[in-house]
C-alpha cells in the first residue's frame, strides 16, 4: 500500500512538473517576444524562475521514489550483492534522515501553530517570533513569497513519502519503477 501511494504521488509530481516545464517554456517564449516588440514583462522573468525551481524540487522527488537520482556506484559495483544492499539500505536511511529533517526545517521556519496562534496576523506573528516569512513579497509579482516556497514542504512530505517506502521495502520490491 506504502508503494502504491509513493508511486501516485510520483505521478503527480511527474506530471505537475512536466506541465511547469511547459510553462517555463512559454514563459521564455513570451519574454522573448515581449522583448523583441520592445515592451517587456519584467514579472515573466520572476515567474519562469519559480516554475522552473518548482519543476526541479518535484522531479527530484519522484526521482527518489524511481530511484532515478544522479548517484555514484563505484563502491557498490565492486562489492558482492549481500553487501550492495546494505548499502542500499543504509543510502535509504541516510534520504529517510534529510527528508524528515527538511520537514522539521519546514516546521521551523513556516511556524504554521505560531502563525495560526496569532490569528493569520502577520504583524503579530512576526512581533512575537521575529519571523518575517509571511511578509515578504516578491520583488515583480507582488505575491508572497511564501507562496512560492511552500514547495519545500512538497518537496520534503514527498521525499519522506518515498524514502520511507525505499526504508520499509526489501530491497529488490524498492528497485521497482
């Protein structure tokens, strides 16, 4: 069952980012001609920006559930298999720890009890925890930036998701795509 959800959050993950990689693509392309007549759009810069850190934070994320993340095997392509997969293992473990470490940071630094505690005020929120996460706009779109960065909270519940599905799996069931 743990695979089954990893692998459908996989699928949307992959398909959210393919659809941001066509935006970023039709983001330059107006640029461009928005350039080219003279009269361009400033915020089109900011926003391919975003989409294309978006595409990136969730292409690696499914990349960790196809276990299709840029690695080097020196060391396991020289060891006998038994051994390989305690490295596997061990490698699990190891993403298992920065991923629930990116969610603790999340935590840390979004303060989502804090924030509802004050109300969804950020004057108070940032009076009481000298956060100013929630007040910080984009410089040409004008949107919150937190809005933008709350892909590092997908970013990290989808690598929990899947490294705890690599963790749990034996390993030959985790190699599966």
């Amino acid at each position: 069952m743990l695979y089954r959800l990893s692998a459908a959050w996989a699928r949307v993950e992959l398909w959210c980012a393919a659809g941001l990689a066509v935006c970023v693509t039709l983001l330059i392309l107006l640029n461009v001609v928005t350039r080219t007549a003279g009269n361009a759009l400033f915020w089109v810069d900011e926003l391919a920006i975003y989409a294309m850190v978006w595409m990136t934070f969730l292409g690696a994320s499914a990349a960790l559930h196809h276990r299709n993340s840029v690695s080097i095997t020196l060391l396991v392509d020289a060891v006998p298999s038994h051994i390989a997969k305690i490295i596997a293992k061990f490698v699990d473990a190891v993403v298992f720890i920065f991923a629930v470490a990116m969610l603790y940071f999340c935590w840390r630094w979004f303060l989502p009890l804090d924030i509802a505690r004050a109300g969804f005020d950020t004057a108070t929120f940032q009076g009481n925890t000298f956060n100013f996460i929630y007040a910080e706009p984009t410089l040409t779109l004008g949107l919150p930036k937190y809005l933008f960065w709350l892909i590092m909270w997908l970013f990290a519940i989808g690598a929990t998701l899947h490294s705890t599905m690599h963790l749990l799996a034996r390993p030959t069931e985790g190699a599966r795509s």
